[in-house]
C-alpha cells in the first residue's frame, strides 16, 4: 500500500492490519435500498476504503426522507428523483478513491421495489462475478426472500439490516460454507511435518506454488485434514529461512502451496533457493474453520431455540390475553 493510504487510514490499519484493510479495499459491494439505514451503510463503507460500491433504490423521494437521509437535496425533490440518483453524488464526494455507480437496471418508470425484484434478481445473477457483497436495507418480507434465496445459491454474501424505531436486526448470510482462516488473531501451530522434497512450478499468472512432499509425523489427523485448502503455512528451511504460504491443495503426502512473496527475497523463481527447505519444516500457522449459514428462508422457518426468549414470549402472551397475539408476534419477528 502506499504512503498516502497508509496515511488516510492509519488507525483502521491499527485495528484490521494490511491484509484487513486491503480485503476491504477490494470489496465490492452492491446496496440495495437507498433508506436511511442503507444510506449510513453506504457512507461507512465508503469512507472505510471500499472502493467500488453499486446502489439501487428506484423508490422515489419524498419530504419524509429529509428525516433520516443525509444527501437528500430539496431538487431532488421537486425533480421526482429516485433516492439512488439522489444520494449519488453526495456518496461519490466522500472519498475519491471510491466508484460510487447505480445499477444499470432499467426500471421502465416503475418506482416500486417489489415490483422491481425480477430485474433486480437478473442484475444480481449476471453480475455475481464482479460482486463480493450485497447489502440489503430494509425493504419488504418478500424482497428480502427473493434476494436471500438467490444470493445463498451463488454462494454470495449478503447482509439484511433492518431499523424500528428504537429496535433494529442484522442477518447474515456468507454462503452454506464459510471459511474462517483466522479466528482470535493467535497462532495455533501444528506438529512440524518434515519435508522430503521439494518443486517449484510457476502457473499461468507467474505466481509460484510449491510442490511439497511430506513425512508425516504423528497426529490425530490426516495430511488432507490438516491442511485443507485456504490454510496459512509456514515453511522453515534448514539454514532457518522461513517463507509463509497459503494450501491450494493436499493428498496424502503431496501438499501444493502458493507462496506468498516477499520482498525481502528475490530468489523465489531460482530453484536452488528452494532445495533449501528439503529437509526442513512445514508447519500449519492457523487452524480453519467451517461455518454453515442458513439462507433467509430457512431461518424464518426456524423455531426460537433460546430458552430466555421462549420464557419472555409466553410471559407476555399470558399476561396480556388476546393483546398479547400481537405484541407476541412482534417480538418473535424482533428476535429472530
């Protein structure tokens, strides 16, 4: 990164290091729903690093957004605008290194979001390449279900933000398998796997992999187990050179590896330097982990499994009578 970035966010580098922050800066994020929730989402994104941010909202502006937008103008207004080309410019002058575009979704003139779902799914579908997140703000049961169901098949993340008055929820969907490669921040080192042999190979993008044949010593798990695809390694050669890479894949004693580069090395393309490490150490520095998330759908279809919440519901609903339905109602939707 440059000097000028590290400069802009020095203390967001404190908290989330360089790899964080340049995880953020690749993001791209599309937002659908340009309220006032989804306009603050679209702002902390922006001034976060995010670099590329799509929105959409075709609903069009009236004087009740001016109490929860902040880039609503009076033209806007008196122009009939829809929020997501009122909001536009005032998102784009928050940091320049940001592209802030609306979906190119053609809405015919129609100002409903509902109706807009089968466009917005196919912008969506022929566009999940080029996206890395979709946020959703607010908007209607319906919606959220339609756009849930779509992006938990693409494996594409999304986040539904809601906002009630003083109460408000989160869901979050990152796909039905989400890896997690650090969890705490802490080094969780594996028994040392002895290297027998070593080969480089370059791939069509010039990058280095390492071809890497093991001895396995002794442990619960398999070579396959311990290092699965994504896992962080460390390599250590018998002159105590140590070069850290990432697991592409493993059988049962061959492990290929994508080394990550160092500056500091400029003899990653010379094979010699690499016969170094024959004979010496590879070892897993983190420890991956699974997480299986359940698409929109399949969460509203759950029963409240929270003892606390159970008790709290069939307190009220007793203690208010046929009034408690629907209090009781709002707070099984509040809890979910």
């Amino acid at each position: 990164m440059t000097s000028f970035y590290n400069q802009d966010y020095s203390r967001q580098l404190l908290a989330y290091g360089e790899n964080g922050q340049s995880l953020l800066r690749k993001a791209k994020v599309l937002i659908v729903g340009i309220n006032g929730i989804g306009e603050q989402i679209a702002k902390y994104l922006i001034l976060g690093g995010v670099e590329v941010v799509t929105i959409f909202d075709p609903t069009i502006v009236t004087a009740f957004d001016f109490s929860d937008m902040v880039f609503v103008q009076q033209a806007s207004l008196e122009n009939g605008d829809p929020r997501d080309k009122a909001v536009l410019n005032g998102l784009q002058g928050l940091n320049e290194r940001a592209k802030v575009t609306i979906a190119d979704i053609d809405c015919h003139g129609i100002s409903d979001m509902k109706s807009m779902v089968p466009a917005l799914l196919a912008f969506v579908s022929n566009n999940a390449s080029d996206l890395t997140h979709v946020v959703l703000a607010g908007q209607d049961n319906s919606v959220r279900s339609s756009l849930g169901t779509l992006c938990h098949d693409l494996s594409l993340p999304i986040t539904m933000a809601q906002s009630d008055g003083l109460m408000g929820r989160i869901f979050n969907d990152f796909g039905a398998i989400f890896t997690i490669l650090d969890k705490d921040g802490e080094a969780e080192y594996t028994p040392e796997q002895f290297i027998s042999s070593i080969t480089t190979v370059m791939d069509e993008q010039g990058s280095l992999k390492l071809e890497v044949t093991v001895e396995q010593t002794d442990h619960d798990e398999s070579i396959t187990m311990l290092f699965r695809p994504k896992c962080p390694v460390e390599l250590r050669s018998t002159n105590s050179d140590l070069r850290k890479g990432e697991v592409i894949s493993a059988s049962e004693k061959t492990i290929t590896i994508r080394v990550i580069p160092d500056e500091m090395v400029l003899d990653d393309k010379n094979d010699d330097y690499w016969q170094r490490f024959a004979g010496g150490e590879l070892r897993r520095a983190k420890i991956v982990q699974d997480i299986h998330f359940h698409s929109y759908d399949q969460y509203q279809s759950l029963p409240l499994n929270d003892d606390t919440s159970r008790s709290l519901l069939s307190g009220i609903k007793q203690r208010h009578g046929k009034d408690g339905e629907l209090r009781l109602q709002l707070l099984q939707w509040l809890y979910r």
